[in-house]
C-alpha cells in the first residue's frame, strides 16, 4: 500500500468509513456521555470490589470510597481515584 494513500484515508473525520467508524459521531457521544455523568453521579461513593483481582492492593470484597473520576480506557473501561476503607 501507497504511504500517501493510508495517510488520506486516514486523515478524515469519517476515519476508516469502511468499517463503519465515524469518529466525529464517537466523539459527539463521549462528549454526551461525560456530561450526563457529571450531571447524575453523584461523588463521593462507596463501593465494594466485585471480583478477584491478580495483583495490587485489592482484592474481592475490599471497601473503597470512590473519589473521583480519572479517565476512560479501551481496556479498563472507566478509571476512577479511589481510597481503600478498612474492613471490619
């Protein structure tokens, strides 16, 4: 493949139309998203880890207080500041 074809097809909004990826739209609804969520959650909160964690400081079952939200990953999903509450 061409080096300045890739970069053409790539450099749009509409960045690989072919396989239905619009990224303006993707954009518009993350941008929806964020600010529904900064509406409706409502912070601090507590929650309790759900499942088995390989590594870390958590394990399932552990309390945490819920400080904020960080960011969003592909992988993770949302990434949150968080602070461990002692179990009893």
């Amino acid at each position: 493949m061409n080096d300045d074809i890739y970069e053409k097809e790539f450099s749009s909004d509409k960045r690989n139309s072919k396989a239905g990826f619009d990224e303006r739209e993707w954009l518009d609804t993350y941008e929806n998203w964020e600010s529904h969520l900064s509406k409706t959650l409502k912070l601090l909160f507590e929650a309790k880890i759900s499942t088995y964690q390989e590594s870390g400081p958590l394990q399932g079952g552990d309390n945490i207080t819920v400080l904020s939200i960080s960011g969003e990953e592909d992988l993770y999903g949302i990434l949150v500041r968080i602070t461990k509450n002692r179990n009893y």
